[in-house]
C-alpha cells in the first residue's frame, strides 16, 4: 500500500526554493503522511479531522475520544532537511519508529533519513542493535558545519522564519533580535506573530517541552507576558505599544551580549547550538555514553554497519546502494569500504557477536599538525552475546602499506613486500618499548582489509590490495595534554600527575620518541591519564608509540630542553609550579635510573631480544634497539636530569 499524503510532498519547495513544510507526521499503521506547515500537533488534528471526514462520507460516526487517543499515540514525529529526513521516535516504542523508517524508505533512500533521540538510552540501544550507529543524526564536526547548521534550524510555523528550532526536544527559540525585528512588519502580520508567538509558547508538545520559547530569558519573560494581550483586537498604536513594551522586557532578561544573532560571535554560537542540540539532564554526546574521552565530542562519523540476525552477518543494505550508484560521492563515502571489511574480520574471528557498529575519527586529536602521512583512524563497537558491555577498540591504518608505496610509484610486489616488512618494524617496535617499560595498550593485534585501489598516475587502477591495520583496545581516560583547568589546580591532583608524567617522559626520551623533522613527541595526546576510583590519576598509557626509535643515534642531551615543556606549559595552572616541577624531575631522574640499572642487571635479555632479526646500519629495528640500548648505557642520569632543570622557566 502507497503512502498517502495529506499536504505537499515532502522536500516541496516554494517560489523562493525554500522547503514549503520542514516538519511532518507520519502514522505507519494507516501509512499516512502530514506535511502541511504547522506545528506537529495540529498535523495530528489534521489527520484525526481527515479521518472523521471520510468516516462521516462512509456514514460512520466519528471516532470517540479513546479512538483519537490510540490514533494520536500512533504517530512519529518528522522533520525536514533539503533531501532528508529526521525521526524524532518515541523511545518506549521503537518498533513503530522502525515502521515509519521502512514507510519512509518508499519515497527517501535510507542513507538520507536518520534518528533523532539517540542520545536516549532506549532508542540508542535499539538503534545500535540493528548495527546502525550511522543513522543516528550527527552532530557538526567544524565551527562551520556548527554555523551551518545554526542557520538551518531556522523555520517558521504560519509566518516568516523567526524561530531556531531544537529537532530533538522540538523547542522553537524566539530571539531578542528575531523579536524585535518584527517592528519592520505591516500591521496585519506584526499582529499575526504576536498572536502566533502568544499561542504556541502556551503550548507544550508531545514530549512535554514547549512548542515555544524565548532564548536565554529564563523565567524572566515568558508565555504569561503574552498571556494577557488579544493582538486581535489592538488597533495600530496599540498594536507597537505593546510589541515596544514586550520587546523591552525581553531585552532587559537576557543579557547584552545576547541580544544580537552573531553566528561568528563564538560566545552567541555556543549558547545557541546548545539550545539546540542539549536535552534537560542528558548529555549530548554518544562518545560520553560509550565511555569515551571528551576529547572524542564530535569527531566520530558512524558508518554503516552490520547485525547478525540467527547467526548470520546482514549488512546493511545502504552498501547494496552504494554499489548501484557509484556516481553518488556522498553515499560512496559513508559507505567505507574498509568498515565492511573491518565487520567481516570481525565476524570472522568471533561466532558469539550480536551486533557491530564502525565509525570513522574525522578530525586528528592530537596537537601535531604535518608531522606525519595522514592514517585512517577507526573507532569500532563490539557487542558480544553474554557480555553485558560492548567492547570499544581503536583501529589504526599501517602508515605505510600497500596503498602507499603504490602512491611512491613501487612495482605491486615491492609494496606488498615492504608493506610486511614495516608491519613486523611496528610490532618489533612495540615489543621494544614495552621491553623498556613503556606502559603500552595490553592487547594489540594486526589484521589486513581488501580495498579497492585506483591511482593517481599511470599505475594500476581498480585492483584489489590488501591493507594493513593495527587494533588495540580504546584506553578510557583523558590526554595528558587535554586535562582540564580545574582538575590541575588541584594540588594532590597535579603532585600524582607530574610524578606520572616524569616517569614516562624518561622512557620516552630513552627511546627517541620524535617526528621526522626531529621534534620531540611526548604529552602532546598520544599519553593517556586513566583514574582510579577516586578521580585521582593512576597510570599514563602511550595509546600509540608512534615516532619511537626515530632517534637513535643522537646523544639524549639534544632533548633535554623538550622534555622541560610539561612543566612550561603547566606552570601558569598548577597551585604550586615549583612542587610540581620537582616531583616531575625526580620521577624522571628515578625511572631513568631504574631502566638503566635493569638493563645492566640484565643485559643479555635486553641484547639478545632482536639477535635475529636484519642488522642494517641504514635503519633496520635490530640496528636502532642495538644503538638505543648502548645510549642508555653511557647516559650519565644526573646530567641529563640537570639539563631538563635547566630549561624549567620558574
């Protein structure tokens, strides 16, 4: 049975290309469809009054109230955007917003309607649990995407569009200058709003918030100053008194600097976006509910996915589009290849999963810029059958692989070969931090993924490679170099942070962590503070020893100055910079004594671990451990401890 639609199509556009409704309602049962521009609870109406006209047609009598009710409680409320469709469900009845989804997918492709509520627990979980974490609506990754769509919210309900609209909580926020804008407006549709505005912040929707609201008024200005006023019978001086007399009262409640819409005013475009995003005693990002660090808010695009249903793996069918239309980049994109690979190996190793959901890290959280070839980096989402909590892994693509020594132009095998070779250098790299006490992600494995490969010269095109990545477990905690203000200023805080931080700064520069221009890398977002019980930091994880051994052959004094910048960057913060600094020197000048002392104590572990492997003086792993552990040998500790504190600006 086609949908039927009371109102416009959807995406209907007026003289000016603007959409003619941005809102709509959709009832599965009947599969009727409202778009008529109003407010969602008059669409409902509208669809009650429809069906009591074709009962009353019929000879029937109308629905009684209990019958309403049942219709009423059958709906799913819809908004629109350009080409896309957002769902906002109710959360204790997901099936029905899947009905409209499949309702839905008869006049919009799939990749372009999204679930709004996600943040709810129970439309999260039954969102991920059909593996598409993609579709739930995402939240801007850019100051851009963040003006954008502040712009975008912008719609009206029977005039012009004065309103910034909440898609999730459905508020409609009413500002200073939007209101006072409406000076400029003839008597006839000043009135129009004024009484449009007087209605619906009376109103409350079907999720209990109201249809209307005026932004960052608190309960200073409200429904109750309209409350009192039929606009319909002002005359004309009367009319702009009382819109001048309102107008002042909402500027004198909401403070000067908000009285204007500055989308590049970073202080207006935080408190707006937050208006329309932030639900009332939640927070609003999916990576704070899986557990994730902050530093994760925003920079995760979830991507199509997988679910297993009676065992077996069912991708998700907006893959099968992206095969019919190639043309389409958009679709091509969120269609990653490497995330169906990534579930197939998945699925591969593990006969006990439920459900896996893949998302993409848009933006790089570390404070280095240009210092190394950009990598994909991958976040991935396990559910096992039995386990309560799902598994959270971060995947990380080889630096070097296949595809690029393809891109410097290598014959296939060449790079195929030397893509091996520098994953047995990553992991042999791995083994040797972790020999000298770098404190590493316990589990670590290394996997290949088929994708596709076309170059950019005269090479092979359309052939399939396999590319090699690198998986650990996600380390719940916070990167050193992102730990919040307050929390340093705590001096117990502060005194367990900088003893942890000496501690790995002096296996750090024991292995030469730098970028291959030199610099030293080291508490810039690869070092991870995990918290014990008390919020009071436990342990530093190195997430990724990217840069290790890159310095093997230079004397350590060359670094010192570095390694004084954990202590420069913090001094203005912490409450004590010069306790702070002293319990980072001794930790480093303490561990640094304890690696060297186990080293000699145990020199043909250490000696004999790449015995081997390939010596080559031009670089090979075995060379720079032979070259790493003969510095640390003649290091005098004291010195370069001296040296460090040297460059302390106290």
């Amino acid at each position: 049975m086609a949908l039927e639609i009371l109102g416009d199509p959807p995406f209907a556009r007026d003289e000016n290309g603007k959409l003619k409704s941005q809102i709509g309602t959709i009832f599965p049962k009947a599969q009727y469809l409202v778009t008529q521009c109003t407010i969602h609870a008059i669409q409902r109406h509208i669809y009650i009054d429809h069906l009591n006209e074709r009962r009353r047609d019929a000879g029937q009598p109308p629905l009684t109230r209990g019958e309403e009710s049942q219709q009423w409680d059958g709906a799913v409320d819809l908004i629109f955007e350009d080409d896309r469709i957002l769902i906002r469900p109710n959360p204790a009845n997901m099936p029905l917003a899947f009905e409209a989804d499949d309702l839905l997918q008869q006049i919009c492709s799939k990749y372009k309607i999204k679930f709004l509520y996600a943040l709810n627990k129970q439309v999260r979980d039954a969102v991920k649990r059909r593996g598409e974490c993609w579709r739930i609506a995402a939240l801007p990754t850019s100051v851009k995407q963040m003006q954008e769509m502040i712009v975008a919210s912008k719609l009206a309900i029977s005039g012009e569009e004065i309103y910034y609209y909440n898609k999730t909580t459905g508020i409609r926020w009413l500002t200073c200058e939007r209101f006072a804008a409406l000076e400029r407006l003839d008597d006839e549709q000043l009135r129009l709003h004024l009484d449009e505005i007087r209605e619906h912040s009376a109103r409350r929707n079907a999720s209990g918030h109201p249809e209307l609201d005026f932004f960052l008024a608190g309960k200073s200005f409200s429904a109750r100053d309209f409350a009192p006023h039929d606009f319909r019978q002002l005359d004309s001086a009367a009319l702009r008194a009382t819109h001048a007399e309102l107008r002042q009262k909402f500027q004198d409640a909401v403070p000067r600097e908000f009285h204007f819409d500055e989308k590049d005013d970073v202080q207006w475009r935080n408190r707006m976006f937050n208006a329309l995003v932030a639900q009332k005693d939640e927070v609003i990002s999916e990576e704070t509910l899986l557990g994730l660090s902050s530093e994760f808010f925003m920079q995760i695009q979830w991507l199509p996915g997988g679910r297993i249903d009676h065992g077996e793996l069912i991708f998700d069918s907006t893959y099968d589009l992206a095969d019919e239309n190639p043309e389409d980049q958009e679709l091509q994109q969120l269609c990653d290849e490497r995330a169906r690979g990534f579930i197939f190996n998945f699925v591969r190793e593990h006969a006990d999963l439920e459900y896996v959901n893949i998302g993409r890290v848009v933006n790089s959280l570390s404070r280095r810029h240009d210092t190394e070839r950009r990598r994909g980096v991958y976040i991935t989402e396990v559910k096992r059958i039995g386990v309560p909590k799902e598994i959270v892994t971060i995947i990380r693509m080889q630096k070097w692989g296949v595809r690029e020594h393809l891109d410097d132009r290598k014959p296939l095998r060449d790079a195929m070969m030397d893509s091996d070779e520098y994953t047995e250098y990553v992991l042999d790299r791995r083994l040797g931090c972790r020999q000298l006490g770098m404190n590493l992600p316990r589990h670590v494995t290394a996997h290949k993924v088929w994708e596709r490969y076309f170059s950019d010269w005269t090479g092979p095109n359309g052939i399939i490679i396999w590319s090699p990545y690198i998986e650990r477990d996600y380390i719940r905690g916070i990167a050193t170099d992102k730990v919040p203000k307050h929390l340093l200023e705590n001096d117990q805080y502060a005194a367990t942070l900088a003893r942890l931080l000496g501690r790995a700064a002096a296996v750090n520069i024991i292995v030469g962590r730098c970028d291959r221009h030199g610099r030293v890398l080291f508490d810039d977002g690869d070092e991870v503070v995990v918290e014990d019980g008390d919020g009071q930091p436990e342990e530093i994880v190195v997430a990724d020893p990217t840069g290790t051994f890159h310095n093997f052959d230079h004397d350590l004094s060359a670094m010192a100055r570095a390694y004084a910048e954990p202590v420069n960057r913090r001094r203005t913060i912490v409450y004590d910079p010069v306790e702070f600094a002293q319990v980072y020197i001794d930790a480093f000048q303490k561990q640094f004594r304890r690696i060297q002392a186990d080293y000699r104590q145990r020199r043909r572990a250490f000696d004999m671990l790449f015995k081997y492997r390939q010596r080559d003086p031009n670089g090979s792993f075995a060379y720079r451990w032979e070259q790493v552990l003969a510095r640390l040998d003649r290091t005098d500790a004291y010195a370069l401890t001296q040296m460090i504190r040297d460059n302390l600006n106290l």
